[in-house]
C-alpha cells in the first residue's frame, strides 16, 4: 500500500476500509451498508465497524462495486 492509500485513520480494523482523502460524500457506502459505513464529523466515509454477518458482507461488497 502506497503511502496514497492509506486507510481513514476512523476505520475499523480489517479488510474493508475507505482511503483516507478519497471519499465524495456519494452516499453509496452508508445507504447500502449503514451498519458497517458511517461519516466522521468532517463527512469524509469510514468503516465503522467490519461486517460480522453474511448479509453485511454481502451488502459491504455490493457498495465497494459502486
């Protein structure tokens, strides 16, 4: 990982993370996740909590792919 993609230093430890100065404020993540994805007090996505159920990881997937 370069140091260009680093993880939001809010996300939670694990796999699934948003690149610290990389996020738009789309929306994607947290209305297709809300359970994983929430915006930091600056409205820049992180990963709040990794999935810990299929349909979390299912849904934590699809908002990566948008």
């Amino acid at each position: 990982m370069s140091d260009k993609e680093l993880p939001h230093p809010k996300s939670a430890n694990g796999p699934f993370y948003i690149i610290e100065r990389c996020c738009i404020a789309c929306d994607v993540p947290v209305s297709t996740a809300p359970e994983v994805f929430a915006y930091d007090e600056e409205l820049h996505c992180c990963v709040y909590q990794q999935p810990r159920a299929s349909d979390e990881l299912d849904r934590t997937i699809d908002a990566a792919w948008c």
